[in-house]
C-alpha cells in the first residue's frame, strides 16, 4: 500500500481560501455562541481547498494509486467520514483511508514508543512538528503493509532543513520521507513538489 500523509492548511487550502469558512458560515446563518465547531453543518464548517493543488494532487493519486491518511489538525474537527465527504466536495477523487491519531505524550512514553525530555531533543520551537512527526511514525508501525509513502506538510518535519537562518543542517529526529510546502499561497503546487512526492511513491 502506498500512502500520502496529507496536510490541508498550506498544502491544498491555501492562503487565499482561509476565511472563507467565516463567509460560508454567515450566509448560512452565522455560528451563535454556544455552538461548537463540529455542531455547524460539514460544508460550512471548513475553508474550501485551492482547486488547482487539488488537481496537483488528484494527478498525483492516479499515477501512484496512493491512499490518503489525514495528518492536518482537520481531524479534530470532523471524523473520518465526514472528511471524506468533504473531501469528495472539493473534488479529490479519493476518500482519505484514515487519520492520525492524536499525541499522547504520557501514553506513548508509558508504551515506550517515545523517549523522556532526557533521551529525546524536545524542542519548544519545533514542537508542533515533533509531535506530528511521532503521529505519522505510529501510524506506520502500525501498518506494516504501507511499502511507500511520504508526508506532505506546510509544518517542517524533515531531518534535512534546507531553508533557515543558521544555513542547512540535518537534524537528528524527523521524516526521511517528506515534502515540505512552506510557501502556503502555492502550497502543493509550488514548482517541483508533485515531482518530489512522486519520487517517494513510485
């Protein structure tokens, strides 16, 4: 089974889009006060998907039979099927398969599957990126049949960092398997990406 780790904000709802959720929702009525996200009906609940980077990514699915698995912080604001609707809405020809399941610093430390603030570089800069970098990397010991794959995230969890102020430099914890979109109005279709992601699903 191939798989993608798929981001959403920065990779396919980009810049432009974000906000349009607020526009969605006050046609439709406007969102009271006591309502809480997952109470506002699905289609207006998120900001719509860039149509081009869906197209980016839609090619990318056909030409690898790729299965997508939610890594984007979407998931604790909609289930698995309704992310699948959602995503039909928007035009990916896929239903992701699954989702990443939420960190569990005391849980996974217990199982030993991460190491204490002694053993492992935990960082407070980059701690959003450690965090998902350790939820893409359960999910995959978990499933043994995955023989490709790649994460795709505006968020850098890759051990080589190309672009910072001290230069580039490897790091000693992240994805080998990773394509990062840090420019969030291009997202996955900034030049080059669908190629680098192609190259780890192939």
């Amino acid at each position: 089974m191939k798989v993608i780790f798929l981001d959403n904000d920065g990779v396919i709802c980009l810049a432009n889009n974000w906000g349009s959720r607020h526009k969605k929702q006050k046609e439709w009525g406007g969102m009271k006060l006591s309502m809480r996200g997952r109470e506002i009906p699905l289609e207006y609940r998120f900001d719509d998907f860039d149509k081009k980077a869906v197209k980016v990514l839609n090619e990318i699915i056909e030409e690898t039979g790729a299965e997508i698995v939610v890594s984007s912080d979407w998931r604790f604001h909609a289930n698995l099927e309704e992310l699948g609707d959602y995503y039909e809405s928007q035009g990916i020809i896929k239903r992701p398969i699954d989702i990443t399941e939420k960190f569990h610093f005391t849980n996974w430390l217990e199982e030993d599957f991460i190491k204490d603030h002694g053993e492992f570089p935990w960082s407070r800069q980059d701690d959003l990126e450690q965090q998902r970098h350790f939820e893409i990397k359960r999910w995959l010991r978990d499933h043994p049949e995955v023989t490709h794959w790649v994460a795709v995230d505006d968020l850098h969890m890759g051990t080589k960092v190309e672009a910072s102020s001290y230069g580039p430099f490897d790091r000693d914890w992240g994805l080998e398997n990773f394509v990062w979109t840090p420019r969030d109005w291009e997202g996955i279709k900034q030049s080059g990406k669908k190629e680098k992601i192609l190259k780890f699903l192939i």
